[in-house]
C-alpha cells in the first residue's frame, strides 16, 4: 500500500510533512511533492491548490507518476444542512459535480458518457477515514485545540457525518444559493472545491479514495470570514490527528 494524501491548504499539508519520517521533497508540475512514511505507512502528500482541475491533476500524479495505490483527500467545507456544524466531520459516501450541466444534452450534473452523477467513494476507506474522525472528535479535540479556540468555534461536541459532499469551481457564499442546491441535491451535507474531481479520476483509474471535510463555515454571507478563521487557528489540528488515526489503525 502507498497512500496519497492530498491537502488543498498549507496549513493542513504542514503537520503531516513535519510528520513523515524520511521524507524526501520533489517538485513536479508545478507542486512540492513530499514522499515518505507516515507512521509506518508509504506515503505521499502533496498540496492540490484550490478547484476541481487543479485536484485531478494531483490525483492524476499521485497516480501515475508516484504509483501511490490509495488517495485520501483532507480539507475543509461549507456546511449544505443545518444539522452540520462548524467543527463538525464529513466522511463523503459519493460526490457530485454540482456545476456540471450538459442538459439538454445530458441530465443534469451527469459527467457525460460516464452515466454518473454521483461518484461513491470507497467504502472501507470512507469506514476508515470516519472511525479516524470518531476517534479525533474522541479523544484528541480536547487537548489538540485548546479551550479559547474551542470555545471561540464553539467546539462543544462536534459530530462526524456520513453522505453526499458536492464539488464545484465556486466558493457558495450565500443563503440563497446554498439553500437552492440542498434542494436540488437531497441528502446533501456539504460543499467545497476538489472531492469530486478526485473522485471522477479515481473511480476512472480504479484506485480507491476518500474524502474527509472538516465543516468551517455554513456556505452563506459570512462563508468568507469563517472559512479563514477556521483555517488560520483549527484545521490543521484536525487533519494531523485524523491523518495519523488512519495510519495508525
Ligand atoms: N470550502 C470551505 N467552505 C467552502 C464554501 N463555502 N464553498 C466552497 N468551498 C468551501
């Protein structure tokens, strides 16, 4: 096994490089490759940049040119239903392209000539990665963030989420447009810019993959402000500790 691990953020790439033992840095196709163990395990962990070409790209050349056999996506999100919280994890079941529409051509958000809307990620990992979010939430959020972030996020009891995340080249920053695409798309929980490309590559390359968000704001006007918040003080604690509950499982 050779894990890929794909960050879209610095701060959340940081923990796991300093982590890795032996590593070795690469520069490929305009991105610092980072190839290693993480607590034991092959491992390669590389920073996709931001948008759904940019991450098939990196799952492309985790792929084909690092031979990695596994591809874990970790990042954040906006939050597509109200039960879904800041802090809280969401472990992908499938994915969708929510600004794919080739209709009339094609239903709507189908990947034509794919037959798919809705790609599924793997479901032992998907099993893996929720019971490493299970366990962070558990038994690391206490002492990882510390009470004033806690209290600043309001991280009483972040809960872990199985189910639909959609992709799209648009950050959602607004009530109207969040509620008309948890409308259109039932079951939805949350939003961000790369799962789904990932998952179109993957399932296209045949290599298994998961996606695990961690919810930093609820996809309306003060998405912008609450997503650097997030990032800048608490997602990085969640992707290191999340990380290492996999490998270390
Ligand atoms: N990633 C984190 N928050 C997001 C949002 N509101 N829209 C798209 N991607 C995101």
């Amino acid at each position: 096994m050779r894990l890929g691990i794909i960050s879209a953020l610095h701060e959340e790439q940081q923990g796991l490089v300093e982590a890795m033992q032996s590593p070795t840095k690469l520069t490929h196709a305009m991105r610092e490759v980072w190839v290693g163990q993480l607590w034991e395990i092959d491992a390669v962990c590389v920073l996709s940049r931001i948008g759904k070409v940019a991450a098939a790209m990196t799952a492309t050349l985790l792929v084909e040119k690092f031979g990695v056999t596994h591809i874990v996506f970790t990042g954040v999100a906006g939050s597509a239903d109200p039960s879904v919280r800041v802090g809280d994890i969401v472990v992908a079941e499938s994915l969708l392209q929510h600004d794919m529409d080739a209709s009339p051509l094609f239903p709507r958000y189908e990947v034509p000539l794919t037959g798919l809307t809705h790609f599924p990620s793997d479901r032992r990992l998907a099993l893996q990665l929720a019971e490493a979010g299970q366990a962070f939430l558990q038994h690391d959020l206490q002492h990882a963030i510390d009470g004033v972030e806690r209290n600043a996020f309001a991280l009483q009891a972040p809960r872990l989420h199985r189910g639909l995340i959609a992709s799209a080249d648009q950050f959602v920053g607004s009530r109207e447009r969040i509620r008309a695409l948890s409308g259109a798309l039932p079951g939805l929980l949350a939003v961000e810019m790369e799962g789904a490309a990932v998952a179109q590559v993957c399932v296209e390359l045949g290599v298994p993959f998961g996606v695990i968000r961690t919810i930093s704001d609820n996809a309306n006007e003060n998405a912008a402000t609450d997503f650097m918040r997030f990032v800048k003080s608490v997602a990085a604690q969640y992707a290191f500790h999340i990380v290492r509950r996999l490998c270390l499982a």
